[in-house]
C-alpha cells in the first residue's frame, strides 16, 4: 500500500470519529443544556473540517519530528494541553489576567475557538 493511501484512510477516518463526537456533543448540549444551535450548518462543517485537518497535520509534524511514538504522544498532550487551557474554550479569555490573554493571540486553537464561537 502507498504510504499517501494509509495516511489519506487515517486522516478520513480520525474525520469521521471527530465529526461523530461533535455531533454527539451538540446533540447533547441541546437536549441537556439547551445550547442555541445555530442556522448555518455548512459553515459549521467547513470551520470544523479545515480546524481538524489543521490540528492533525500538526499532530503529524509532531510525529515525524519525534522518535518514537511514546515521545510524539507526549510531546502532543505537552503542547495540547496548555493550549486548550488558555485558549477560551475551558473557560473566557475574558477572566484570564491580561498576560495570559495576549499569549492565548498566539496559540493556533485559539482561533479556532473564535472561529467555532462565531458560527
């Protein structure tokens, strides 16, 4: 097998898990929290799609400069981690100190927490 074709069925298969977990996630947002949905689905998909393919390339950049797979995965929750934390989406920028805020500007899931938050 090609090695473009292994890596094309692990990019669509993560796509699909991910995409199957958003959708499990707003359908419970809705039914429990009653989260307000919003009207434009194809933006949403579009937004999500690019925003995956963008962290999973980094998630390969990651791997390929790693030695071994041990290594990648904790280089990748290194990095995931802190970044999920500063970005706004555990909790708003707003009530973080101004330091922390100016930093967040700089992390890649930042925007895409204001992409998402926007549709």
């Amino acid at each position: 097998m090609p090695a473009w074709q292994w890596i094309a069925s692990q990019i669509s298969a993560y796509l699909m898990i991910g995409l199957l977990s958003a959708i499990l996630l707003i359908v419970v947002g809705k039914a429990a929290f009653g989260v307000p949905l919003t009207d434009n689905w194809g933006a949403v998909f579009v937004g999500f799609t690019f925003s995956a393919l963008a962290f999973m390339a980094f998630g390969y950049l990651i791997a390929s400069l790693s030695p071994n797979s041990q290594a990648a995965s904790i280089a990748g929750q290194l990095l995931y981690m802190p970044m999920i934390f500063l970005c706004g989406a555990m909790m708003p920028l707003s009530i973080l100190p101004r330091g922390i805020q100016a930093v967040s500007q700089w992390l890649p899931i930042a925007h895409i927490v204001i992409l998402m938050k926007a549709l």
